[in-house]
C-alpha cells in the first residue's frame, strides 16, 4: 500500500530532460546505494525482528542465512524518492549545482515497463500496482528504546498488512521470502532526515528476466534496471536548486518545458484546474485573488481544449499580476513561479546559495 502520495526526486538537469523526454528512469541494485551499509544494516535488524516477533526467538532466519545473503548479490532494484520538498542534504546529494526537484503525484496508480533480456521492446513489468513505499530508518545501536520500540512495530504492522495469511501462517517456511522482500524498505536510523521513499523492482518476482545495465559512476559500475513510466513520469512540479546560476537554469527549464515535446501524462480538465489553484497558492491568497478566482474560474476552465484553457489562465494570471490593489508580497511571491503549458509549475528552492 503506498504511504506517501506526493513525493520528490532530486537529480540533475540533463538527467530531468531524458526522464522528460523518454519517461524513464534508473533503479539501481539495492547493494549499489549510496550509503554502502544500508543493505547488510536491513538484513541484520530484519532478521532479529522477524525471529522475535515471528518465531517467538527461535531461529527462524539463522546467522548463517545472514551471512550468505550479505555475500550474495541481491537481484532488488530501487528508484528513491523523499517526502521534502526542498531539503539542503538532497540537494548536495543528488542534484548539486542548480540540479532540480521534480515533485510526482502518486495518487493515481502507474504502470512500468522494462526491456527484457534480449529484446529492445518495453514490456509491463508486473500485473501488481507497484508503488512507492516509505523507508522504516531503523539501527538498534544508535536509537533510543522508546523510538527502537515505535519504529519496530510499525515494521511488524508493514509486514503483517503486506503478507497474505496463508504466507503467514506457514511462518517458518516463508520467512527468508519475507526478509529479503522487506529489507528493501530497511535504512540506516543516522538518514532518517531524508524522509525517503522507495519504488522497488524485485527482479525475481517480476513478470519476466528484464535486462541488467550498467552506468558509471565515479569508476563505479552500478547495476541497474532501466524502467519505464507508461504514460510518463505524473510530475506536478519542478524546483529549481540553490546555486550561483540559478536564475539562468530557471529561466532555461521554462523555456524547455514551453517549447518542447515532452513524453508525460496531459492532465485532463480537473487535474489541470487543480494545477491552476497550486500556481495561485489559493488556499492561502488574498481574499480579493479568491474571490476573483471564484467569478472566473467557470470561464477559464469551461473549453473542452487544454490548450485554450491554458492560454485563458495565462491571461487571467497577468490581470491579477498587474492588478495594484492586491497585496504587493503576494504578487512577488507569484512573480518567482510560472505556469507551463503541461500544467506543471516551475518554482525556486528558497534555501540561500552556500556552496
């Protein structure tokens, strides 16, 4: 069950254009994360979880089981994504210099598809509605027992509501299945800050042996699943980092997103108006921008054409911006985000430039 609707992914400009363009985007070998311990740090405290809770402290998962899954390679891909929005350690981490933020509602189910093994056509990857799931930070040593405890049973409740009954009930057959199918989701307790998300591939379980890549990253040659949004990525928003040139990557992302065909799904009518109230920031405008709104909306959003509606709003946006009777911070506020055509709205990180 998806925990978090909407969520971020933090990467570069060049990387925001192919996910753009071509809907698709890497998920990486779970042992090829950038923190080298998570996986190893997931299978350890998932293992003394489950033989407490599940096996009553019996060795349900034994210390030569861990052992060998620590050797093996595991066969799990993962895109991550984070519940902030605008986060200094995402930045530095993923983005860097001016990178981006592409804010992406998961509220309505995707499908993916990858390339299988020997083919260079895209197939589904799963009949099963994948979805971003919420990472449990969870390492014993390091946390106090109050939090150990919290953190520990909403791990237990997780694995209990995402495991049918018949699985559970023959415990001790199942539970190495339900260990490495968990430990995706398990992250160190020092990143918690990240508030991170995961999308996870499991290769093993997918609907066929979909191909393996590779890309460098600093002489690193990663494993990776390339993977496939159908109908394209559904990004509602796109930050723009802090940075010395960040009002030149800003001012180059809206000509982009203006000008270029982009393979990402078109809102229809209702999603676009809710587009439309995100860029007014309505739940919090002045009362007179509301009111205004609620006289003209009917009218704005009336044509069956997007396209039209979109060129209507354009122009109601310019009557508000010039209209000097509204609040002045309101109207800078407005000034420092746009309305493209594909209904996404492009905005700045407000975080100072430090580098």
């Amino acid at each position: 069950m998806q925990d978090n609707h909407v969520l971020y992914y933090y990467t570069s400009v060049e990387t925001m254009r192919f996910i753009l363009e071509n809907a698709n985007i890497y998920a990486t070998n779970l042992k090829y994360m950038n923190d080298a311990e998570e996986y190893s740090n997931g299978l350890k405290e998932l293992r003394y979880v489950i033989n407490q809770e599940f096996g009553k402290n019996t060795e349900l998962i034994t210390e030569e089981d861990l052992e060998k899954s620590i050797r093996m390679e595991p066969d799990s891909y993962s895109i991550s994504f984070s519940t902030k929005r605008d986060l200094l350690s995402q930045w530095l981490t993923y983005a860097k210099e001016s990178g981006v933020s592409l804010e992406m509602d998961f509220s309505s189910p995707q499908k993916y598809r990858a390339y299988p093994e020997g083919s260079v056509v895209r197939k589904p990857v799963s009949n099963d509605g994948l979805c971003p799931r919420a990472v449990y930070y969870f390492t014993r040593k390091v946390m106090d027992a109050e939090k150990y405890d919290a953190v520990r049973n909403d791990i237990v409740n997780m694995i209990r509501d995402t495991t049918d009954p018949v699985t559970l009930q023959d415990i001790r057959s199942n539970a190495k299945g339900i260990w490495l199918n968990t430990t995706p989701y398990i992250k160190r307790y020092e990143f918690e800050a990240e508030g991170e998300c995961r999308l996870v591939f499991n290769r093993p379980l997918l609907l066929e042996m979909f191909r393996i890549d590779y890309r460098n990253d600093r002489n690193v040659l990663k494993p990776y699943l390339d993977i496939e949004c159908q109908k394209g990525w559904p990004i509602t928003e796109i930050i723009i980092g802090p940075g010395f040139n960040q009002d030149a990557v800003y001012n180059s992302v809206k000509h982009f997103l203006n000008h270029r065909d982009l393979k990402i799904p078109m809102p229809g009518k209702r999603k676009f108006q809710k587009q439309c109230e995100k860029y007014l920031g309505i739940s919090t405008a002045p009362e007179k921008v509301k009111k205004i709104w609620r006289t003209r909306k009917k009218a704005v959003m009336n044509p069956k054409n997007i396209k039209i509606i979109y060129k209507l709003f354009t122009d109601f946006v310019e009557e508000i911006l010039s209209d000097d009777t509204i609040e002045k911070e309101y109207i800078e506020n407005l000034k420092k985000r746009t309305f493209t055509r594909w209904g996404i709205v492009l905005s700045k990180s407000e975080i100072p430039y430090i580098y």
